[in-house]
C-alpha cells in the first residue's frame, strides 16, 4: 500500500467512527461521491464522498430542524 491510500483509509475511519449516525455518513458519502464524480472524475468522487460524509449530519440536523 502507499502512503496515500493508507492516509485516505486512516480519515475514512476517523470519520465514520466520530459519527452520530452511520446512515447519515454513508448517504452523504454516497451523494457526494456521485455529484463529485459527474463533475471532476475520479479525484471528485473521492473528494466528494469525503466531504459528503463530514457534512452529512449538519445536513440533516438542519433540515429537521427548518421543517418542524
């Protein structure tokens, strides 16, 4: 493995274990990495899934929030 795959698999951990829900951080990542993969290719669908497992619980906090 180098190093960039075991830094990559070493955040994805961090990420999904500091999480409220595990639903939450895979439907994010799932959305993110698609988006990401429309519009940048490969390095975007990584990019995008990270990003959209970090965020995904604000997301959803928001959004119960703004509809009650």
């Amino acid at each position: 493995m180098n190093a960039l795959t075991l830094a990559l698999l070493f955040a994805v951990a961090i990420a999904t274990t500091a999480c409220s829900t595990t639903e939450q951080r895979v439907g994010g990542a799932a959305v993110g990495a698609g988006t990401g993969a429309a519009v940048g290719g490969p390095v975007g669908a990584v990019v995008g899934g990270a990003a959209g497992a970090v965020t995904a619980p604000t997301v959803v906090r928001e959004t119960r929030r703004a509809t009650r």
